[in-house]
C-alpha cells in the first residue's frame, strides 16, 4: 500500500495547518511535536506512558484541539512529546468517521465511530 499522506488542520488555541501528514495505521493516536501542541492546542492535566513502534517508552502530554480531514471536523485527542514526528492515528480516524482503504492506499469517508460534525 506505502505511505498514505493527508492534508488536516488542526485548532485549538491557535490554528496549525498541514499540507501532508502521514497517516500511521499502527498508531493509536495522533502524536504531535510538544512544541507544537504547547503553541496550538489546549493542554490538559493528562501525562501518559506512550510506547512507541520500536519498543520505547516515552511520557506524552495529553492535548485536545479541534481536527479536520477531508471536511470531516470534531475534537480528538492528541499526545505530544519532545522531537515527536506528527502522524494521524487511528482514534482521529475513527473519530472523524474516515478510513484508509488498503487496495487504493486513500483516505475514505466511513459511518462514524464517535463524533464529527
């Protein structure tokens, strides 16, 4: 299938705007530089143990902003860690009702799972 890639916004205290960010299938939630997220999105009093792809183990900050992928808009979780690479996870997916279709490697519009708007 190789890399699938979307364009999403992202609001909070501010706006943040990608033109393409890789969306990770094996990651349960959408990862954001901490100084990113400290910028843009509204922090909470959340910390979590994340464990990464290659077997670490990293305290992540827990943020909410506002996220929208192809016109599907609603509130999503996001953790955020030092030199953290931003990738779309699969509760954002889920949250927005989307999909990645694994023949054609794009991003489609599905019933959804929790809430967008």
């Amino acid at each position: 299938m190789g890399h699938v890639f979307v364009k999403a916004r992202f609001k909070g205290r501010g706006v943040v705007e990608f033109e393409k960010i890789l969306v990770d299938t094996g990651a349960s939630f959408t990862i954001m530089p901490l100084d990113v997220a400290e910028r843009y999105f509204i922090e909470t009093p959340f910390t979590v143990d994340l464990k990464l792809g290659d077997g670490r183990v990293v305290k992540a900050k827990v943020f909410v902003a506002e996220g929208e992928i192809e016109g599907r808009r609603g509130p999503l979780r996001i953790m955020a860690f030092e030199n953290a690479i931003p990738v779309v996870g699969v509760d954002t997916l889920e949250t927005l009702g989307l999909k990645v279709d694994p023949v054609t490697g794009r991003i489609e519009k599905t019933e959804y799972y929790m809430l967008y708007i």
